[in-house]
C-alpha cells in the first residue's frame, strides 16, 4: 500500500507563537505529505494520543519557549510506552545546539534551527520514513 507520508505538527506547552508551525504545515502538505496541525498548547499526552489516532509517521513539535529538555523526553518516553517505536519525533526552534546533540542521544530524530529551508525538513522527514517504515 503506498498512502502519503502523514506528518502531526504540534505546539507543546505555553507557547503562544504558531507562526512558524503553520509555515512548517504547509510546506509539508506542499510537499506531498498529509498534515493534522493540533494547534496551541497541547500537552505531550495529547500530541501521542493524536499521533497514535492519526497512525502518523512522523511529529513534528516547534518549541520557542525553552522547554525542549522537558518536553521531547516526555513525548519520547509516551512513543515507547504506546509501542510506537516506527515514529519520528523531529521539530525544531531556539534549541541550543548542546541540547540538540542530548535530545538526539535520546532518539530524537534531528531537530532544526529558525531559518532552516523548509525542503530540507521535508526531504529529512521522507528520507526517515522510507528508511523506517514499510507501506
């Protein structure tokens, strides 16, 4: 079976700033994938429990607010605990780049700084899933 890469994009927490989000959401559904946006403060529970809903192959969180080291572990730790083992979990932000190389170490996929071209986030995102996952 060969369906579109489906991609969730979530704001997690506080932050109010989803400018960046949608602009990442649309690149991706330019791009060929299917997109569910959660909107604003979402909760990591919430994120996985939508991801697990949505069968996604990948999540994408933006994070502004700095919380990233609480935030990426938690949704992690929810993607083990619900066995979905087969998902991405990439995003990107202000993310200090010590704290990147942490996040990854823990199985984050990789995470990318403002500015970053959106086609390079969506060929990363194809490039994990074709690498990962049998359709």
């Amino acid at each position: 079976m060969n369906r579109p890469i489906r991609v969730l994009v979530a704001k997690v927490g506080l932050d109010g700033h989803d400018r960046g989000a949608k602009v990442i959401a649309t690149a991706l559904r330019d791009a060929g994938m299917e997109v569910i946006y959660t909107g604003l403060r979402q909760t990591p529970e919430m994120v996985v429990t939508a991801a697990l809903q949505e069968d996604v192959d990948a999540i994408g969180i933006s994070i502004l607010s700095g919380a990233h080291m609480t935030v990426f572990p938690k949704v992690m730790d929810l993607l083990k605990e619900k066995g979905m083992d087969d998902v991405l979990l990439t995003g990107g932000g202000i993310i200090p780049e010590d704290d990147m190389k942490a996040l990854n170490g823990l199985g984050v996929g990789k995470l990318f700084a403002p500015g970053t071209p959106t086609s390079e986030i969506a060929n990363y995102i194809k490039e994990w899933v074709k690498a990962n996952r049998s359709f």
